[in-house]
C-alpha cells in the first residue's frame, strides 16, 4: 500500500476520461493528472482511498513518445483543456478508448464501431465557450476556473477558441471597469 507524501517511481499506462494518467503502485491505481500513457514519473502520493490514490507527477524521468510540448501560457494551471501535454493522435486514440470502454466495460455493449474521425483543425475550433468573471485587486477577470476549483484562472486568448470569443472577452472587460 503506498503511503501519502511518498515518492514513488511508476509508468503511466493508462488515461482517464478526465484526463490523469493511471498508474499501479503496489497494486494500487494511482491516478496523476497531466501525464501520458508511457511516461514513467516520479510520483507523490498526495490521497489515498480505499481502493485508489490520487498523486502529482513531480518528475517525468522518461517522456512518452506521445508526449509534446504544450504551446498554451496557462495550460498547466487552467481547466479548459486537459490532453494538451500528449500529441493530437495519442488524443484521438485515448478518446477512442475511452468510448469503447464506456460501452463495453461500463455499459456491458459490443457494438461494432466506425472508423473515428479526428478534426481537421487541432486549433481554434470549439464553437462554445464559458468564461467565468471574477473581481481581483479592484479589476474584473475572465478565463477559466482552475480545475477542481471555482479559482478564476485569467486568460486573454484560448487557442482552442475562435478568434472572435478573445475579441468578445475583451470588450466585455473593457466595458466593465
């Protein structure tokens, strides 16, 4: 059984629909945020559960092959996207994955599946946005919430998003100070 605020060395080999990576330490599932199946981690343990754990990567001693260098200034502190650290087609694999299993390890389904089809465009193509507004040192903020958290993170452009959302977000906190 691993032990809180220990560090352990462990190989990613799976990702959650929520994005963390999912490792076995003494048996145990682990799941560590911000990882890619392949990395292997030096991982702190920071809650156990009875039957999982949660954990940081605080060091990533062998990348993933999968793994890419995210191009966003506020990726790892932001809960807008989370599979921006593992490149576009270990994306679409993981959420092909993850579809699969929804059927057939949750739903108990065997269907046949079509061929998935990524998007043509790896940026600016959600067509919805919610920018949460927060009020910091006397001035109003826009971006998105910290994950697990209702803490505004401020974000000018998203690159996900089209163009036009920052030209909106701009007005609406020029108009409000």
């Amino acid at each position: 059984m691993p032990e809180k605020n220990q560090v352990y060395t462990a190989e990613i080999t799976g990702l959650t629909s929520e994005g963390s990576g999912v490792c076995r330490i003494d048996g145990m599932a682990v799941f560590v945020p911000k990882t890619a199946v392949g990395d292997i981690c030096g991982v702190k343990i920071v809650k156990i559960l009875k039957s999982y754990a949660f954990g940081i990567a605080e060091e990533i001693i062998t990348p993933s092959p999968d793994r890419i260098e995210d191009n966003c200034p506020v990726y790892k502190k932001c809960g807008g996207c989370l599979l921006r650290h593992i490149s576009y087609e270990a994306e679409c694999r993981t959420k092909e994955g993850i579809v699969r299993d929804a059927f057939e390890r949750i739903g108990g389904l065997f269907p046949e599946f079509d061929k998935f089809i990524g998007a043509e465009s790896t940026e600016r193509y959600r067509n919805k946005a919610q920018y949460p507004l927060a009020v910091r040192d006397g001035r109003a903020v826009c971006g998105f919430y910290a994950p697990r958290s209702h803490r505004v993170i401020p974000v000018e452009d998203c690159a996900l998003q089209p163009e036009i959302f920052s030209d909106i977000l701009q007005t609406v906190l020029d108009t409000s100070t």
